[in-house]
C-alpha cells in the first residue's frame, strides 16, 4: 500500500470512513464496484469484469487498497469475472454463493455471512430467482445494497434459464431486498440506459414489473411472457465464471519490463527497475534544452527531444530497444508516452514519477547543482 496521499471522505454510520467507486464496462453494461474503509484501507471488489482487470488492478494499486476479496453478486452470463484474475494479482479471497458450486472459489457465501473489511463489513442476503447463487450485498449500517440482476433500476433479472424462477425472484427482492430502509440506496449489477443508482422507495413505487399495487401474480404473469433473446455470450461467460474467471491458456504479460499501467492507463516503470536496466534500454528525455543542460541535472546517456519535436524527430529513436520517456515529474513524459504507442511503438513506458521521483529515491542525476 504505497499511496501516499490521504483519502479525504465522509464517515458513514456504521464505522469508519467508507471509500466508493463504480465503475462501467460498456460492451456488457456491468458495473463493478470498489468498497475500501479509509482508516485501514481494506477493501472489496464487486462484479469485476474479466477485460477490465488492467483498469480496475491500477485503481486499487493507486489508492493503496489492501483486497479482503473479490466477490461476485452470481454466476453472470453475459461476461466473465475478473476474480480469479484479481485474487492472482492480490492474494485476495474469491468470493460466490456456495449455491453456484464453482471452481476456484476460496469463500463459498451463503445467507447470513458477513464480510468484513477493516471496520466495515458486508452483510451477505441470499436473493435467488434470476440464478440460484444471487446474492445481494447489504452495507453494515443499511445505506446501501449491491443487487446483482436480482433488483435492476426498474426492473430485475430475468427467470428463464440458470435455474429462475419468477416466484422465488418476487420472495427476494420483496423480503431481502424492498424490506431495508426506504432511503437505502441500491446499485444494480447492469444497465443499459445509463441507470446508475436507485433506492428502496423508488422501486417500490416505480418498478414496473413489481412496484406501486403490482402482486405477486401480476409479477409472475409479466416474467413468464417475455420471450427474451438467450444470452449472446453465455456460452463462454458461464463456463468462465463456474472456474470463477480462470482463464484455459495461460494470460499474456508484458514481456519486456514489470509494467504497471495506471487508472489512466498509462504504462510506466517505477525508478528502481529503470536504474537497474537502464543499459537494456534507450531512455527519451521530452524537457526543453535548457532543462536538460540545466541545474536540475539529466539522467548519463538519455536522448534529449524536446515534446513539441517529438513527432518530426521521431525517426531519431533507435527500434532496438524499449523506450522509457523521462521529464521532471512524468507529466510531459506522460504525453509522449501516448504519443508513441499511438504511433506504433510497442515497447514504451513512463518513467514514473519523473526525474523528481528518480532524484528523491537517491538514484544519480549527471549535471546536477551542488545543494
């Protein structure tokens, strides 16, 4: 955990300050979200989709979050979970309900379980009827619940394959779900019309398939007529997820250089790997002249090509080896970064934290003024 910032939010009710991000994946409408308690800095990881893993890894590596784990709402069909992805990078525990029997699974989940992470925990409801293993995740103090396709802003999941069933659907979401408090907020596992969030007393008088004076039997007459299309992907997302996201073939890695890629998705190398390997690769400093030359110092054997020359004097760039982009604070070197990829270069990476980073780690600097 090696952020060094301060996580600023407000504390909630039932412990400690709460850390919370969601986060979208577009080609599957699946949210995926990240719970941390700021004090201690343990979190959790809900849905996370398999092709997001860069993008959700680097959140919880920048924010310095220790994974308690990573936990799934159920066995979805529409993509594969990045849990056992995660749990690989993080050493956290895999987290299902015991009901969908999956492989890999390192916290088998069932009604009435708590998950706890830091001072704050999760209390674990069983909410069968879309799948057998849904399960909803209640926060300690009852302000907010994480659905899965059980509940969906307006709407819920559907019955008609995976074991649903429309009556036990109506009994979850009417006794585990709609039963926490009016003003508790609930984020569903998809959307599709940019949906984000809803609550407790908007469903109830707004849902239209079980909310103001809709019964039992209007609920269950609505799910049994509505011919939907089978799942495009289920038939790689349901296998993937009953090995909790285990891929068959090994998963590719940069080859070349520990990458990290950040939340923006930059790549970059930290200063230590960089000092150690630097004969190995041709290191582009992107400042102005008179920096490089300057009292702030430059790293023995880096090319100097200022930012604005970049993209005329690119054909000066050896293509033998990897290229490390440099400028004081990795700002500058950041773009040049992005610029290069977009152009073809394979092997790059930001010098992270620039050459202010490189100098306070005590690694040398050629030319630097005399303190």
């Amino acid at each position: 955990m090696a952020a060094s910032f301060t996580l600023s939010l407000a504390a909630a009710a039932g412990g400690g300050a709460l850390l919370f991000r969601q986060l979208f994946d577009a080609d599957t409408g699946t949210f995926t979200y990240l719970l941390a308690d700021v004090p201690s800095r343990w979190g959790v990881v809900i849905d996370p989709v398999f092709d997001q893993h860069p993008r959700d890894l680097s959140l919880v590596r920048e924010l310095g979050i220790a994974l308690v784990a990573s936990i799934d709402t159920h066995a979805h069909a529409d993509h594969v979970t990045g849990s056992w992805l995660m749990h690989r990078a993080t050493g956290c525990a895999i987290g299902l309900a015991a009901a969908a029997d999956a492989e890999n699974v390192t916290l088998p989940l069932v009604h009435g379980d708590r998950l706890h992470f830091g001072e704050r925990w999760l209390e674990v409801r069983s909410t069968p009827g879309h799948t057998n293993g849904c399960l909803t995740y209640v926060l300690d103090d009852h302000s907010i619940a994480f659905t899965g396709d059980a509940l969906l802003v307006r709407s819920c999941g559907r019955c008609d394959f995976q074991q649903g069933n429309a009556q036990t659907l109506w009994a979850s979401i009417t006794g585990q779900i709609l039963t926490l408090p009016d003003s508790c907020l609930l984020y569903p596992g998809h959307d599709y019309a940019g949906r984000t969030v809803s609550s407790v007393v908007e469903e109830k008088a707004f849902n239209v398939r079980l909310g103001g004076a809709a019964t039992e039997r209007d609920f269950v007459g609505h799910m049994t007529h509505m011919s939907l299309p089978h799942p495009g992907r289920i038939a790689i997302a349901l296998p993937g997820n009953l090995r909790s996201g285990k891929p068959l073939q090994p998963v590719s890695t940069d080859e070349w250089a520990p990458v990290v890629h950040s939340y923006a998705g930059l790549p970059e190398l930290p200063p230590a790997w960089v000092s150690d390997h630097r004969h190995q690769l041709t290191l582009v400093d992107v400042r102005s002249s008179e920096e490089f030359h300057g009292p702030d110092g430059h790293l023995q054997g880096s090319l100097l090509i200022p930012l604005p020359e970049l993209a005329a004097r690119r054909a000066e760039i050896p293509g033998d080896r990897p290229l490390v982009l440099l400028c004081h604070s990795g700002s500058r070197s950041a773009l040049a970064t992005q610029q290069l990829l977009k152009a073809g270069h394979q092997r790059v990476a930001n010098l992270h934290g620039g050459l202010h980073r490189w100098e306070a780690e005590g690694y040398p600097l050629d030319g630097l003024a005399a303190p």
